[in-house]
C-alpha cells in the first residue's frame, strides 16, 4: 500500500481461515480455496506473495509462472509496511460478545485472566495434554481465571475423566465461541500461554503478554 497506492490486495487461504482476516484494512478481498483450485485464479493478479509454509523452491504452484513470484518463507496473520507487525483487528462486536461471555462466567476486569491452549491442530507443534491440563490446574487452584481454548468439548471432558477436580473452574471455550470470539477473550487476558499455533500469532498481534510453546516436547 506505501508503494503502490490505490492497490487491490486478495488473500487466497484454505476454507474456514478466512475469518482470522476479517476487518484488516490493508485487504480487498479474502478468499478461501482448496489449494489445488488457486491455480485456476493465478492469472488475475500481477504479482504474487506466496506464504506457503514451504521454503523457496519447494514446490509452489505459483512458482515458474509468468508472472512476477515473490516467495515469502513466514508464518503471518498480516504485516504492517511500516513497522512489519502482525496485524489482527478485532471489531467492537467481537469485543461486546467477548465481555458478556466473561460477564455471565462472573469474571471482573480485575480478575487475573488466563488463556492456555490445550492444544495446537498439529502433533508436532502442540505439547502434551497431560501437560497443558496440569498447568490448568495448577493455575486454577493459584487463584487466576482460567480460559481454556480448546476445539471441541470432547477435550474438556478429558480434563474431567482424568481426574482434575478444578473441571468447574475453568471456562472452557469448545463449542462455545468461534475462533474470533475466542481472539478477543484472549485479548482480554493478562497473560496467554499457546503452542504454535493460530492464537499464538493472534496473541502476538494483539501485543498481549504471552509464552509460546514451539516444538515437540515431553513438557517435564
């Protein structure tokens, strides 16, 4: 946008991701396709900025077309030019939905709120359950509220089969709220604790105080 003013900009992204875009400024469009349909869109654009997770080389569809390619190798949400911060932009609606979940839940603005993701969608950038659940309770019985952000409520019920006692302490998020929804609790919260994943990079976006969990691990 600095260097070509008046720039159209579309994000293509997998389907049911298009929402984590929503309200950004810098972009025109967000459109969500199975990867194997973006070839058939590539000729609309005059240039490309691949944010596939793949390194440069590696197999991009875009790649060896005739059209200018820019590879970018990166995890993003959406950059600002001009500071090259992630930029997630939450709408007030969001922020009214997430108060009055907290509000029915009886949590006040002093609570100390935090948010621990049990899990990320991938084995391989997630940490234990057993682990996440301890640090749950453990968290719960120090006195903090605790969000639970989970995928569905199948993992919370876990929580209760596995014998932690604090199942009632803690607001759990499955099934409950979208992942917007779930965005601005987090914004919300005095401290996150995430895997690598989506809510790790919106909890950074959002400039919350955050400990990202990156990598497999035993988690002793």
């Amino acid at each position: 946008h600095e260097r070509y003013p008046g720039i159209e900009v579309t994000v293509h992204t997998e389907p049911g991701k298009e929402c984590i875009l929503w309200y950004n400024p810098m972009i025109t469009q967000i459109v969500g396709y199975p990867p194997q349909h973006l070839s058939l869109h590539y000729e609309q654009f005059d240039v490309v900025y691949d944010f596939e997770t793949l390194p440069p080389g590696e197999g991009s569809m875009f790649e060896h077309r005739d059209l200018d390619y820019v590879k970018v190798y990166c995890d993003y949400i959406g950059v600002a030019p001009s500071t090259y911060t992630p930029v997630y932009v939450i709408h007030s609606s969001e922020i009214q939905q997430a108060d009055f979940w907290l509000d029915v839940h009886g949590v006040d603005v002093d609570d100390r709120l935090v948010a621990v993701q049990v899990k990320a969608s991938s084995s391989l950038r997630t940490w234990p359950r057993s682990s996440a659940f301890a640090l749950i309770s453990k968290l719960a019985r120090s006195g903090h509220v605790v969000v639970g952000i989970t995928d569905w409520p199948g993992e919370e019920e876990q929580f209760r089969r596995d014998g932690w006692k604090e199942y009632d302490r803690v607001l759990w998020t499955g099934g409950r709220l979208g992942i917007r929804q779930v965005a601005a609790v987090v914004n919300r919260a005095h401290l996150a604790i995430l895997p690598d994943s989506a809510f790790c990079l919106i909890a950074g976006a959002l400039g919350v105080p955050m400990i990202g969990l990156f990598g497999a691990f035993d988690g002793a």
